[in-house]
C-alpha cells in the first residue's frame, strides 16, 4: 500500500517522525451540521499525522480559514495531541489512505465509499456538505445516487461557489481543494475560502 510504503520511505524532514502510515481517520464533532469533505491523505500530511489535513500546506492554509469562520477552535493544526477541537464541523475524504501523487484511482474511490456512506449517515445533524475539489464533489454525488436521493447527476456541475439547494435536506457547496498548486497560484485566495465557509454557516442554520 503506498500509504506504508511512505511512512516508511519518509520525507527527509520528518526522518525523526513515525508515521501513522495508514488509514486516517475523520475528525470533529459528531454532532456537526457542516461537513468538509477532501480528497484524500497527504502522503507526507494526514499519513504522518493520522489526522485530516494536519502537516501539510493544504492544512495550514485550511485550519486558519476554519478558526476565522468559527469551526474551529485555534487556527494552526500541528498534530493529533495538539488541542485542536472542530465546533459544528466534521472533516472527511472520499478516499481514507494516500494515493501515489494524490490522484486516486476509481477503484479506490470505490473501495471507500462504503465508509463514506456510513459515515454521512451517522452524522445525523448535517446540513451543508462543503466538497474540497472535483473528486471529492462527484465523490459526493455519488453517494446521494447509491442512497437514492438522485436518480442520476442532473444539474449538479462542479466550480468553485457553485451552492445546490437541499438533497436529502442537505446543501451542497463546491470550492476549489486548498492544494498549494491553487492556493500559491492565487487560484484561491484566503478571502475566496472564507467566504465559503461563512456561507456553510448560514445554510447550517436554515
């Protein structure tokens, strides 16, 4: 598996660091109305941590974003003991282990989606879905159609602020991932981000 075979091949400058080298599992309050959903473990992020989005840029650029809106309760997420609490807000990825070059194969968006699924399910609060990127937006779709809530894709196209009305009573809001590819480029911005999630808080509301 290649989450293994790097945490065992490791970034030079996290030689001194074990990592947590396999599935990472989902982090917040289980009693979320927002749930953010990403693409997959960083190979030298999540998959060192064990925790969604904790060492690596897409995560430093998140969690300030996060703290801003009000989801979270410091704005720097360093590692699994570091205090760090997520108020009304869950974070999840379609895909539980790292995939090489963070492209993960259909089959392994396949092999997830089971827990996925079960995962939507328990959290029995959710109101707004926030989907980091394209993969994890038609990964999304893809759950409401193996649960029924859509017969097939319809309208439902991803872009960056594009907001659907309630599936299954839930929102939908699609935002470009905050990979360093689109953050450093200026594909999006801090402001860009922000403004997503305070919308998440006010759709949670409704």
């Amino acid at each position: 598996m290649h989450s293994e075979e790097m945490a065992l091949r490791k970034r030079r400058a996290y030689q001194d660091h074990e990592y947590w080298g396999r599935p990472v599992p989902s982090f917040g309050d289980p009693l979320a109305r927002v749930l953010i959903l990403g693409l997959a473990p960083g190979a030298h992020g999540s998959n060192r941590t064990g925790r969604p989005f904790t060492g690596d840029g897409s995560g430093n650029f998140l969690y300030p974003i996060l703290y801003e809106a009000g989801f979270a309760s410091q704005p720097h997420s360093v590692s699994r003991t570091d205090g760090m609490q997520l108020l009304d807000a869950w974070i999840s990825a379609v895909v539980r282990c790292a995939p090489p070059d963070n492209k993960p194969l259909p089959a392994e968006i396949a092999n997830c989606s089971s827990y996925l699924d079960e995962e939507i399910v328990a959290l029995e609060r959710l109101r707004v879905v926030v989907c980091l990127g394209k993969i994890a937006f038609d990964g999304y779709v893809a759950h409401l159609i193996r649960r029924g809530h859509l017969s097939r894709r319809r309208d439902l196209q991803f872009a960056h602020g594009a907001e659907f009305e309630p599936v299954s009573k839930r929102f939908l809001i699609a935002t470009y991932h905050p990979s360093l590819q689109n953050t450093n480029t200026g594909k999006l911005t801090s402001a860009m981000f922000l403004k997503i999630f305070q919308r998440a808080r006010e759709l949670a509301s409704f």
